[in-house]
C-alpha cells in the first residue's frame, strides 16, 4: 500500500459559474443532459408511456442497486489516454455526472479524497 | 440491435436486460463483453457482469463512451439464476405479524418521544402525511418527496436504542432525549 504522499494542489478551476459551466449554455445543455427523453411513439400513447415509464424505472432502480453495491469498494477507473487508476467508491451524483472518491492513487500520489468527473471515464469495474 | 442503440427506449433495453452483450467503447474502439445487468436512463450508463474463478465483477460503460452495443446470446439457466441472485429485488416479506407489530409500536414510540407525528396505517408508518415507513421499519424502509423529513427520519431511526422486551407505555418514564431534533428546524443557540 503506498504512503499517501502530500500533493501538489492544482490551480483552482474555471469558476462553476462563468461561461461554460452555465447551466443554460448550449455547451452544457449539449454534454450533459440530464435524461433522455421519452420517445416520439411513447408520447401520443398513454399506454406505451407508461410501459415506457416503468421500463425506465426498473432499469434506473437495478442501476441504483449496483452503484449501492459499489460504496466503500475498491474500483478501477479506466480514463482516456490509457489512463487507469484505482480508489475507493464513495457516491455518485444524481445524474451521474461526478464520482466521489477516496484513497485515489494517482501517479503523482494518494489523494485522500476527490471528485472524478464522469466525462473523464471511459468504464470503471469492481468485484461483487 | 447494432446501430442506434443509444436512441432505443428503455422498453427495448429491459428486454436486453440478462443477455450476453458486446461493448464497444471509447476513442480506442475498446470492447468489453459481459451479461448486460441494466442500463440506466439519465447517463445511458451500460452495467455488465462477468463471471469468474473468484465471484463476479461487474463493469459499467459510460454512456457518453459507448459506440456500439451488440447483444450475443441468452443466457443459460445457471447464468440467469446468479444474474438475478447479484441485484436483489426489494424484499416484500418481512417478519411475521407479531414481530411485525412489536417493531412497528416501537419505532412508532420512539418517534413520538421525538416528537415526531406519526400514525399507524395498516402495516406502514405515516410520519406527518408526507414519509412512509414500511416493513421491517429499518432506516432504508422510509420512503418520501421531501428530502429533508427522509433525511431526519432516518437519523433518528439509525440512533433509536434497542428496545426494551415488553415495555408499557404507561410506565415509560424517561423523557425525550435533550438532543431531539425538532422539524421545524434547530434550535438557535441560546435557548
């Protein structure tokens, strides 16, 4: 297990506010949608709705359950560039856009706790 | 159900759901094969599991990263049966009726010493008409819109002490706790 070493603190990030990071800009609404919408059929039909609405549920329910079953694990993100770190789960935010860690070893050192952004990784895997 | 994937509707998903499926991930076309355990609707977040010597390990595909999804073959018998084993389904059952109803009456008082609102309905807890609290009472049985009763409820659930074999109402005789938390807010300092 490596020693948690101190590390270097990056510049501060672009402000969650500016240009960019706006909720309403055209850039966010393009990257991060929040949900998929419900599809054309489903719309004029209020029975195939609701078999819509509550396919949707079970799906999002099961997917609870494993990102449940993943707090406190050890994962292994695996990011662009061939990039593969490991840390331990903590949460993940309503829309799956950041992943809370901590312990994560990177190859400057163990940063006792961080927020991975969801955009970053490719896939992540942990054991049952 | 090679092209568009990402376009198809959770209905068609729910049918994949089970089946040997191949991932193609990523910038460098990365594939991962696995049983498809759920896709999830907001990020289209793809859960694979695959078997192996020592238990399973599950993997999840980014929506934003996916690229092609392939699905292989329907599961065999054994690999449905510890498919369905690894994602519990809610439990619906619970104790029998007299353990049922003793939890019940003691979760029941110890909000009420708390100051909470609470009714008995039927088998569930109403907690100010807006949380309900189902069989076997835990703090993950409490269900409600409103984030902030959840939250609160649920403390108060993780911290009530264990309860006493046949306590009477009448000769309760400790007074609520000095650190009962109040709904409406905390207590400003000074008071």
């Amino acid at each position: 297990m490596a020693t948690p070493v101190p590390v270097l603190r990056l510049p501060k990030g672009p402000d969650p506010n500016s240009r960019g990071f706006d909720p309403n800009s055209p850039r966010y609404i393009a990257l991060c949608r929040t949900s998929i919408p419900t599809s054309a059929a489903a719309e004029s039909d209020p029975q195939q709705l609701q078999e819509e609405q509550h396919a949707r549920s079970v799906l999002r329910e099961r997917f609870l359950r494993c990102l449940l079953a993943m707090s406190n694990k050890k994962v292994r993100f695996h990011m662009h560039e061939k990039v593969n770190i490991e840390a331990t789960f903590g949460a993940s935010d309503i829309d799956v856009l950041n992943f809370q860690v901590s312990d994560l070893h990177t190859p400057i050192g163990v940063q006792k706790e961080a927020l991975i952004r969801s955009q970053d990784v490719i896939s992540f895997t942990f054991d049952v | 159900m090679q092209c568009g994937w990402l376009h198809s509707g959770p209905q068609l998903w729910l049918r994949c759901v089970h089946r040997q499926v191949r991932v193609t991930a990523g910038k460098q076309r990365e594939e991962h094969r696995g049983w498809l355990l759920t896709v999830d609707p907001v990020s289209h977040s793809v859960a694979l599991v695959s078997f192996g010597e020592d238990g399973a390990s599950v993997r999840v595909v980014l929506g934003h990263a996916v690229e092609h999804v392939e699905v292989l073959q329907e599961p065999d018998p054994d690999t449905e049966e510890r498919l369905r084993s690894l994602l519990p389904p809610p439990e619906t059952g619970g104790p029998d009726p007299g353990e049922r109803r003793r939890r019940r009456s003691g979760v029941r008082r110890w909000l009420q010493q708390n100051r909470v609102p609470v009714e008995e309905d039927g088998n569930e807890l109403r907690v100010a008409r807006v949380l309900t609290i189902r069989a076997p009472y835990r703090p993950d049985d409490c269900s409600s819109a409103n984030q902030i009763i959840l939250d609160r409820v649920q403390r108060l659930l993780r911290v009530q002490p264990d309860p006493v074999p046949d306590s009477d109402p009448v000769l309760e005789t400790s007074p609520a706790p000095e650190t009962a938390p109040d709904l409406d807010g905390p207590i400003p300092p000074g008071h």
